[in-house]
C-alpha cells in the first residue's frame, strides 16, 4: 500500500473501500468487516447512501476483534447538497454524519456535488475541522472551472477532489487543475462502474497476461501509475481480495499510455452534472432522503 499526504499535512491510503449502492446494512457490514481484514484501511461512504451506521457497526466490531485500531483507519463520509443550503443545516448535517456513523471523527468529510449554497456548507466543514470532528476536509465531483473557481475564492484549499475516472474517462484536464492547486484526485468508479467491463478490453486483456493479474486489477493499478487514490466497491470477498492485490507490480509508461486509449471521454457517465435535469434529480433525491 502506498499513502499520499495530503495539502493539510494529513496522510491517505492510495487505496480503500466504497460502499454506494450496498443498502443493505447486514451486507454492508460484512463487506466492510472482509475488507479491513483483507487490508483496506480507507472507507468511503456519503449521508446519501444510508450506510453510514452499518459501516460504523463494522469498524467497531472490527477494533474490538482487534483488526484494526481507529487510528489506522482513514474513514470519509460526505455532505448532499440537500443540507447544504446554509452554514447551520451544514453543521447539523455534519453532526448527524457523526452520530449515525458513532465515530468521533471522520478523517475526511466531501461536499458530496456542487450544488446548493456550497461556499456556506464549506465554512460550516472549515469550523468543523478547526474543532477535531473532520480531520481533513474536500470535494467531489467539482469539474476543472468549478475547482479553480473554488479554490480561488475559499481560505481552505480542498485536500481532495473525489471525481468518476477511469480508463473509459480519463480526464486529464481534472487531473492538471487539481495538481495546480495542490488538491488531491480520488477516483470513485474507478473499475468503471457498472457501465464499463475490464474483461471486455483486448488492450486490458493483453496487458493482464503479461503480469497475470486480471483486466479490472490492471485498471486500479492504471490510476495509481496516474498517482489517483482508488476507492473500488465489491460485495464478493473474492473481488474484495482480488482489488486490492496490485501493490507487486506497476505498468510502464507505454501501457499507460495504451490504457488511455480506451478514453470515450465519459460518453456513458452518469456524471451529467451540467444537465439541468440532473440537478432537479439531486435535489429530489436528498429531499427524499431527508423526510
Ligand atoms: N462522489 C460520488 O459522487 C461517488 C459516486 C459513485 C461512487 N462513489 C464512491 O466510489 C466507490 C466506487 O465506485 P462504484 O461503486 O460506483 O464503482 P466501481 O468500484 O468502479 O465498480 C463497482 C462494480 O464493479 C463490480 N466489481 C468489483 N470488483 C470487481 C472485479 N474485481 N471484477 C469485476 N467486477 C468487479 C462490483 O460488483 P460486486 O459488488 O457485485 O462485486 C460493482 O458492480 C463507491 O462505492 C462510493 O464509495 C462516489
């Protein structure tokens, strides 16, 4: 495993666990449970995915089985913009993170979109940090214009910005801006989701031979060569093992370059963030989630 330090000084796993769409919460504590013991050492969760709590069972049950201690976790959860429509429903938000997850402290907390009054719920995650409940603090899905618009107007620059990437969407644009202002990449999606298929790729086909890893390994190992922090998802223990077993080899700068190929510049994302129709859906589905 490898660890990035982050803009606060704060250091990161290169690699950790996501739990989006594993709702429910019997499952999500027994993957979480399977990959701290298969090594993973950052977690990642939102308020949005209604898992915070089971993580939080699973990161308990794990201390005292004696696994892990809490300072050997790096555990982040984010904000929806549903409750960042002011600095107050931010810190409420923030709180309520905490409670449901019983941690005393993330070690990141995101503002999980770009939307609603960010630039208060921001301030709300600067006093947070100032007071030991968020260790460091960040973004998510900020495109290049929105990044440097943001990190020329706050006093705390974002230590990460979590953004899709993966071969099918390379974004090296996100990449450059990030790198200017000393903010670091996290890749969620970064198997491709459930849009892209590895195994489908001759490209990552040939190249998984050649280390006898799998095509899906070959891709995580692709955005570590990028210097990207992983966060891929599994509920199967043998994926969960499998994804986080490409720490014995690298790719060389040619086959970077071949992966980059496969860029469709993210014609099948569902990061439509520039859609209209898209932010409605947000804001309906944190609204949802919050009656
Ligand atoms: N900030 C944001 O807006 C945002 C958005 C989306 C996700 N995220 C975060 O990023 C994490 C990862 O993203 P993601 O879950 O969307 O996608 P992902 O990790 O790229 O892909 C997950 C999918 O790949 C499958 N899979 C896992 N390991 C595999 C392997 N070795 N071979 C083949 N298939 C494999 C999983 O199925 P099984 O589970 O059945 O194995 C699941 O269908 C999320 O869990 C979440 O924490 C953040």
């Amino acid at each position: 495993m490898e660890y990035k330090t982050l803009n606060d000084g704060n250091v990161m796993p290169m690699e950790g666990f996501g739990v989006y769409r594993v709702t429910d919460k019997a499952e999500c504590e027994k993957a979480v449970y399977q990959a701290i013991q298969a090594g993973y050492r950052l977690l990642d969760t939102a308020a949005i995915y209604g898992n915070e709590d089971a993580l939080g069972n699973a990161v308990r049950k794990a201390i005292s089985d004696g696994l892990v201690t809490r300072d050997q976790l790096f555990i982040t959860s984010k904000i929806f913009p549903t409750d960042m429509m002011s600095y107050e429903s931010a810190t409420t938000a923030i709180d309520a993170s905490l409670s449901k997850s019983g941690l005393d402290y993330f070690d990141l907390y995101l503002l999980h979109q770009p939307f609603g009054d960010y630039f208060s719920a921001w301030r709300a995650l600067e006093d947070a940090k100032k007071d030991g409940k968020l260790r460091s603090i960040g973004v998510s899905n900020f495109y290049p214009n929105l990044l440097a618009n943001f990190c020329e107007t706050v006093d705390t620059k974002p230590a990460v910005n979590q953004i899709e990437t993966h071969p099918w969407y390379v974004r090296s644009q996100d990449l450059g801006e990030a790198r200017r202002y000393g903010v670091a990449v996290e890749a969620w999606g970064p198997l491709g989701g459930t849009r892209y298929h590895a195994d489908d790729s001759d490209v990552l086909q040939s190249i998984s031979k050649k280390y006898n890893k799998t095509p899906s390994q070959i891709v995580l190992r692709w955005n570590i060569e990028r210097g990207v922090i992983i966060i891929p998802k599994s509920v199967h223990k043998e994926r969960i093992l499998q994804n986080i077993d490409i720490w014995d080899f690298s790719l060389t700068k040619d086959e970077v370059e071949m992966i980059n190929t496969l860029d469709t510049n993210g014609i099948a994302t569902c990061t439509r963030r520039n859609d209209p129709e898209m932010v409605r859906m947000i804001f309906q589905m944190g609204k949802k989630n919050n009656q």
